[in-house]
C-alpha cells in the first residue's frame, strides 16, 4: 500500500504585495499553503533576498567580518547598494536610517531624504526604508523620503501606531508601501492593519514586520507570533493578516555580543568569521520556515547560503552539494589545550577493598511430623 502523505486543508490566502515599480518590481506572497508545503499548494512568490545598507560608514561599530565585503564601497551609500545588487545579487535593498537616530548622530529629514533619493536612483530593484524606530523622528524622515521618491513605490518602515496615520497618508498621496510594525504579538500587528485600513491603506500595500528577535529566546517569541499569523491567515481566513511578512535579520544578528566578539574574547566558539555567517543563516532559515516572504541579510555568504537553502526546498537536491563557506579574512583558531585547566588526577589514596562478609547459616528446615503407623490408627477407632 502507498504511502500517502496527509494534507492540511487551507481556506485562506495570502494576499500579493509588490514593492517597487516598473519592469524590477517584485511581487511578495501570494502563498496558499504553510512555507515551503508544496504539496500542499502553491508558492507562486518565493520569498525574496534583501540586503542592508547604512545610510553611514558603520565601519567602527561592526565587526570585521561584516565589513570585509564592502570595505571598498561602505562610506558611500549608492555604491554599496550597487555592489549588492550586481554582485551578491539581492532581490531588494534595505537603507537603515541609522544615522537619523535622536539619540545618535541626529541628522534632518533632508538629509536623509537626499541619501535615500541617491540610492533609490542608482539601483533598479526595490528599496525599502528602515528608520530607528523613533515614531516622531521616523514620521518626519519618512515623509520627506515618501515625496522625494514619488512613483518609485518604495517601502516605508518601520510603522507603528504611533505614526501611522503621518507615514500612511504620505505613503498614500505618493503610492509608496507600508511596513507595519507591532511588538511581537499577534493582536497588535492585526490592530494596527485594521488602523491602516481605515486609513485608507489597502492590505496590497502593507507587509507585515512582526519584530524580529537574534538567536535565543527572541527568535523563539517571533517565530511563535509568525507561525499564528501564518495559521489564523491560511485556516482561519482572518483578512487583517493575510499579509506577506519582512524580517529584519541582519540587523539583529549582528548586533549580539557572540557575533562582535573576537576569537580572545570567545575562544570557544570557533573563527569569529563563520561564526557570525552561520548566526546569520541559521536565524534566517527559521524565519523563512516560520513564514518569512522577505529576510533582510547583511553578509554576502549568508546571501548565498540562504538562497541555497530557498532553491533546495522549492526545487529539491541535496545540501551536501552547496559549497562551504568562502571566507574573506584569515582563519582564526584558539589554541583550547592551552587554555583549558589543568586536569585533576589527584584522586585521593585508594581505599582497602572491603572484607567478605561470612556466609549467613542456613535456617534448619521444620522437620514434619511423622505419620502414625496405620494400626494404632484402626485400634483407635475400634475403642
């Protein structure tokens, strides 16, 4: 008898998102099964590649490993994104407005709207554009980009509801998308889509960032969060959440101590290189399993392990054949013998073996009665 393998009925859809315009805009979702259960249905979109770049050299506050790759083009935003794009060969590009942060460097709405107006005009894929996450700042960066940028469609996040309604009628006037962000919680992020409903944002102009967490227990938060998600958009036909899904993975990745640290400062845990590559790769695999339409990378080999990983499970093959790692800076081992403690083999003076304990004497078995002779029983009964 066959083997046949049990389906999970679906009555739901997610809804196709496109960032970008022209000939270059790429369409998100559009899924009507669980990720990558594609014998279950169809994934017309598979989930997209995206690559950060700073709106400044972060060169002094990332790792070497991070920096290698663009060392020759990470002080000017418009020719990391092109190297991105024609080399790593990223589906879309992801600006982090880092340097716009209140609390940081603080630069005006201006110009960070002429940086994203730079990139936006060197690359022809989509963009999309991440602020601090600091609602009234975001709110006005944002609307200075959305109409600096007018017809190119780009994405504007993250949107919270705090600055919803600024952000969302400028992404209205000037057809841009909208990156709705809620807090790791499934109500909220379908709140706040309602919010933008009313607003007049249509579901096709929304993706959904749930929050993304490192490795660790905040991976484990938002995966559970975009698992429900998934679950109440394809088998409970919730509208408000059948939205694709963006997770910005490089970002917090690579901001962990373990993927800062040098090989001095953890020796443990192997080439500072691979280690932060494989941190990277392994958060995006989860995300993509856990319903990821877009994953936002920073490190190229993470890039191509990861899109490694997409072609495996959309079109079969083996993993062994995906090439290892190539690094790009010297490996780097810890000598662990010479840093691990001396062993302690004083195991004290060894004890006199115990004596034998005698045998304990057999208990006297009863002895029975012995039968009376058959006579003297036959006298008695005479008498």
């Amino acid at each position: 008898m066959a083997f046949e393998i049990p389906e999970q009925p679906y009555s739901g859809k997610i809804g196709e998102t496109t960032v970008g315009a022209g000939s270059c805009a790429v369409k998100l979702g559009g899924e009507d099964s669980y990720p990558f259960h594609l014998f279950e249905g169809n994934m017309p979109n598979a989930p997209k590649i995206a690559m950060e770049i700073w709106d400044y050299d972060p060169s002094d506050e990332w790792p070497a490993a991070a920096v290698a790759p663009f060392k020759d083009v990470i002080s000017s935003p418009e020719a990391w994104a092109k190297k991105c794009v024609d080399e790593y060969g990223a589906d879309i590009i992801v600006l982090q407005l880092k340097s716009t942060d209140p609390n940081g460097m603080d630069r005006s709405a201006d110009e960070a709207a002429a940086v994203a107006k730079k990139v936006a005009d060197a690359v022809d894929v989509p963009l999309v554009l991440w602020g601090t996450a600091n609602n009234q700042k975001d709110e006005e960066v944002l609307k200075k980009i959305s109409e600096l940028c007018e017809g190119k469609n780009v994405a504007l996040g993250p949107v919270e509801e705090a600055n919803h309604k600024g952000v969302g009628a400028s992404a209205l006037g000037f057809g841009h998308t909208i990156i709705s962000s809620s807090p790791i919680d499934v109500n909220l992020a379908k709140q706040l889509n309602i919010l933008l409903g009313n607003l007049g944002v249509t579901s096709e102009k929304i993706v959904i960032d749930p929050t993304t967490g490192g490795l660790g227990y905040g991976l484990e938060y938002s995966y559970s969060v975009m698992e429900r998600i998934k679950m109440a958009a394809l088998t409970q036909e919730d509208d408000k959440l059948q939205v694709p899904m963006i997770n910005n993975v490089g970002n917090e990745v690579w901001k962990c101590k373990e993927a800062k640290e040098s090989i001095a400062e953890g020796p443990t845990m192997g080439d500072p290189e691979r280690r932060g590559i494989l941190m990277e790769s392994t958060a995006a695999v989860a995300y993509l399993l856990a319903g990821s339409d877009v994953v936002i990378l920073r490190h190229p080999e993470t890039v191509r392990l990861t899109r490694a990983f997409i072609n495996l499970m959309i079109n079969g093959g083996v993993a062994s054949d995906v090439e290892e790692i190539s690094k790009t800076l010297e490996l780097e081992e810890a000598d662990l013998i010479s840093i691990s403690p001396e062993p302690d083999l004083d195991f004290g003076e060894a004890e006199a073996a115990p004596k034998e304990k005698p045998a304990a004497p057999k208990k006297a078995e009863a002895k029975k009665p012995e039968a009376a002779p058959k006579e003297e029983k036959e006298e008695e009964k005479k008498e």
